[in-house]
C-alpha cells in the first residue's frame, strides 16, 4: 500500500468517525414517556436487588442520570407532569400547583379545571377537565404541529397526569373515574369514547379486585400480613379507593397495552407518543410514607409491570424502534413520627395556626377584615379588594403578613410577592426555586417555606418542597443511539423535552428551560 493511499485511508477513516459522533440517532417509531408518581430516586437504589424485569432493565441497559432535580420549589404531580414533556418551569407554563385560588373566579380551581368541557365515559354531566391552563406547548404539540402523522395518547389515573404531559394538540388522554368506575375523558378531546375504551369499561376489570387482600410479594404461597384489604369492616386495614393499592397500577398497564394496539401507536409515518403516569405509588406513599414496607412492594411490582409493558411494546414495535424515558414528578418527606425515632428533626406544623397569626397581625395592623380569601397554608392570598378599598400599599400588607409568618415555629422562608416579581430573593438554590415556581397572574401573595422534614398534614407524610427528599428523581432514557451508563452530573427534569425534541428532529417546546443531553447520544 502507498504511502498516499494510506494517508486517505485515514482521513477517510477520521471523517468516518467525526460523521457518526454527529449524527443523531434514527428517530424511533414510538416514544414510551414514563412517570412513576412520587419515585424518589433512592428508591433505585435501596430496592435494586428486589427489581428483576422492567426497572433492572432500565437501570442496565439505559442512560442513567443519578443526580436529576427539579429546578422550581413546589414538587407536586401538576407541576411534575407539566414539566416532563414541555420543559417548562411553572414560572413560564402557569402551572403552579395542583390548584390555587383563582382571583377572577372568586374559587380554588384544579390545574386541569375546564368548565367549558364535560366529563365523557363517566357519570352524565360531570365536569371535565383540559390542558387549557397549561401556557406553554408540549412535546406531542410540537409534534403535531411540525406537520408529521403522529398520535399522541396520555393515561393515568389522575386527570392531571393524563392531560398535562402531552399537551394542547394529543388525540387523547384518558383517566379513572372512581365515581363511575370508568376510564373517562372530556368533551375537549371528544364527544365519546372509543369503541375499545368503551368496551375495555364493559369488562368491569375493577370487579376482580373487590373483597382482595394486598399481601406481599414475594410472601411464599401468598401468605404473610396483608398491607389492607378490599373488604371493609374486617380486621385488615381498608385500602380504599383501588387507587390507593397495587391494583390501580394494573389497571393504567392494561389500558396502556389496550392504547398500543387499537390506535396502532408506534407504526404511523410519523411518530407516536404514549404518555403512561402510575398513579398509586403516590397514594400508597402518602398513607404510609417512604420507609414503610408497602413502599418496597409496591416499587417492585411496579418494576414487574415496567417489565411486562415493556415486552409488549417490543412485540408490538420493537427495540429499534421504541425510545422509552422514564422520571418522577416528585419525592417524598419521610413519615415525621419515623424520623423523630430515629433522633432525626421533623414534626406537625397546624395550617391553621399558621392562618390565624397572619390574620391577627394584619388585623392588628390595618383594622377587622377578612384578610384571607383562600390558598393553602403555603401559600396564601390576601384580599386585594379590601386593600384597595383601605388604600392601603399591598407591599407593606405582604410584609406584615410575612413577618408574622416568619415568627411562627420551623418556617424557614417567607417571600411576598413584591418581593419576586422584583428578584429580591436570596441567590441560592432555593431562592432561585421559588423564582422559578412563582407565575404572577395565578401565585399566591406570600410563598411560604417550613424547615426540611416539618409537614401541615396530620397524617401520612406529603411532599412539595426543594429539599432533596422532594426534588431528586430518577431520568433514564432507554432505546436505539442511546448509550447506556451511569451519568453524574447534575441535570434536572427540564432537560428531557429539549432532548426529545432534539432526536425527534423538531423544535423544543415553547416554555423549554432545559438543555439537550447529548452526552447520552452515542
């Protein structure tokens, strides 16, 4: 071989090379967009020898980022679900929580409150629910709106979750309806059910779970203590809704294989999206909180379910043509009673109390009135009427209303919202939390903050703070051009719109504050 042929055999073999690292990999046929509702990350972590299907695969096979946070203060499934797919922080998408009061209205609404649309497939007239309160566009929007055939399908037993992570434009987005025992939709998407919902809702699935007990998982011949029953009245704890118990994730898979198959997802020219959101986990943690043993089973049988959709979906579409990414919405605060055990800080704070002291010190300042029109305990909106009626100057109101929340036993922060819209917030993390979560037409008047491990419920635990137990969830993106390893830099759930956006060839949503990982792409 010449000495010149060898010289073009190199820089032919460099420009190879340099081709390959960028160029994106093929676009999938099917994006798999997964929540696990109120999955801390750790739990990745503590129960990985108990994951052998769908999670061991994931954590495997995928690209694995261990120190994904959310970037806005409240850690709640609204704000969660809205940020997964759009990439947007409540201070651009309007979603702040999972309701607020709304001013104009004079009443607390729902993120996904629409009273334009009707309730289909549930009980005749019911209110609906829409993403119209979501301002900004989703990945499935962007889709659409690029101009390719594409089907956009969210589920989950709550209609939040459904509805917030695929948008404006999706051809639809189904939820449980206990009141009917139905999967349900709304007028906004259309004016009745598909065959195969409707006939998915004639099989009464729910009905092979009345009177069970939830025992244990891997109880040997399915013995052991029942975590709750079905049955009421017995000696075993009731569990409630179905929601409220393994089964209801059951329920969310089926449908979701249902979806697959009779929309044909995944083999249309364009592609597809199928939002999945597993609701219990969130409602067995708040009952119990993360260090009960029901929190270890449910995440195993929920690996087992990732494990069997995951199956499907590869009979269905296959590997190569299957992008599948997986997150939280939030954490959770462990259980205060636990961690007062274990000499750890951590109790009850009264919501009430909370109220009362800013109202009395308002009314001590500024005379009788009702200063407080609605809100919750974190979050608080003062009567604006009244202090407009009073000339009264709103920001010294919000200061006296702060300082006598600010006295009050482990509170930690009090902003007001002179103070946000005007960026006179400390220049930390979580300063920059509260920025971040705070939209001026819809947020409160004072954004409150207690210390890490202190709760307003009076039982279970909650979440929706930016501590670490709140904020820190899994990101793993599994499929064709993704290389698969453990990832340790520091990202957080907005990065996952504009890196889907960018395989997909098209652009990020409009409210995007994330960045591409391209470091997953080989």
């Amino acid at each position: 071989m010449t000495r010149t042929k060898r010289i073009f055999l190199a820089l032919f073999a460099v420009a190879a090379t340099l081709l390959a690292a960028n160029t994106p990999p093929a676009r999938p046929r099917l994006v798999l967009a997964i929540v696990i509702d109120q999955f801390r990350y750790d739990y990745l972590e503590r129960f990985r020898k108990d994951y052998n299907s769908g999670l061991k695969r994931l954590l495997e096979q995928g690209a694995v980022f261990s120190d994904a946070h959310y970037l806005q203060a409240a850690t709640v499934t609204a704000v969660g679900h809205s940020t997964f797919l759009s990439g947007a922080t409540p201070s651009v998408s309007g979603i702040i929580n999972n309701d607020w009061y709304d001013r104009e209205s004079s009443q607390t609404v729902t993120s996904v409150f629409d009273p334009k649309s009707k309730l289909v497939g549930g009980v005749p007239g019911a209110p609906g629910s829409s993403p119209r309160r979501l301002l900004v566009s989703t990945v499935g929007d962007e889709l659409k709106m690029h101009g390719v055939e594409s089907k956009i399908i969210g589920v989950s037993i709550k209609d939040r979750s459904a509805i917030l992570p695929v948008g404006h434009m999706a051809d639809g987005a189904y939820w449980y309806d206990a009141d009917s025992n139905h999967w349900v939709t709304s007028t906004y998407y259309r004016a009745e059910l598909p065959d195969w919902v409707q006939k998915l809702n004639s099989e009464q699935l729910y009905q092979r779970y009345l009177g069970a007990k939830w025992l244990p998982f891997d109880a040997p011949d399915q013995s052991g203590t029942p975590f709750c029953s079905m049955a009421a009245g017995t000696e075993v704890r009731f569990c409630g809704g179905l929601e409220a118990t393994p089964w209801g994730n059951e329920m969310i898979e089926e449908f979701a294989e249902r979806a697959i198959s009779n929309e044909n997802l995944g083999r249309h020219s364009g592609v597809d999206i199928l939002a999945v959101s597993f609701s219990s986990n969130d409602y067995v943690g708040h009952a119990v909180g993360p260090d009960d043993p029901a929190v270890r089973d449910i995440s195993i049988r929920t690996d087992r379910l990732l494990g069997k959709l995951l199956d499907y979906v590869d009979a269905r579409v296959g590997k190569d043509g299957t992008l599948v990414v997986l997150t939280a919405d939030h954490g959770v605060a462990p259980v205060p009673e636990v961690n007062q055990a274990r000499n750890m800080p951590g109790g009850r704070l009264a919501e009430a109390r909370l109220t009362q002291r800013i109202s009395e010190a308002l009314t001590k300042r500024f005379g009788p009135g009702k200063w407080l029109l609605g809100g919750s305990a974190t979050m608080p909106y003062l009567n604006q009427e009244l202090i407009q009626t009073r000339r009264l100057d709103p920001a010294e109101v919000e200061r006296v209303a702060a300082e006598a929340a600010s006295k009050q036993e482990h509170i930690a922060r009090v902003y007001t919202r002179h103070q946000l819209l005007s960026g006179q917030v400390q220049r930390d993390d979580v300063g920059r939390a509260f920025s971040l979560g705070f939209y001026g037409p819809r947020s409160g008047d004072l954004l409150i903050l207690q210390e890490p491990y202190y709760l307003f419920e009076a039982t279970g635990t909650s979440h929706g703070t930016p501590y670490d137990y709140d904020s820190h969830v899994p990101i793993i993106f599994l499929g064709p051009g993704i290389q698969a390893r453990t990832y340790w830099q520091r990202v957080a759930p907005n990065d996952i719109a504009p890196t889907l956006s960018a395989i997909l060839g098209i652009e990020a949503p409009s409210g995007s504050m994330g960045r591409v990982l391209s470091e997953l792409l080989q």
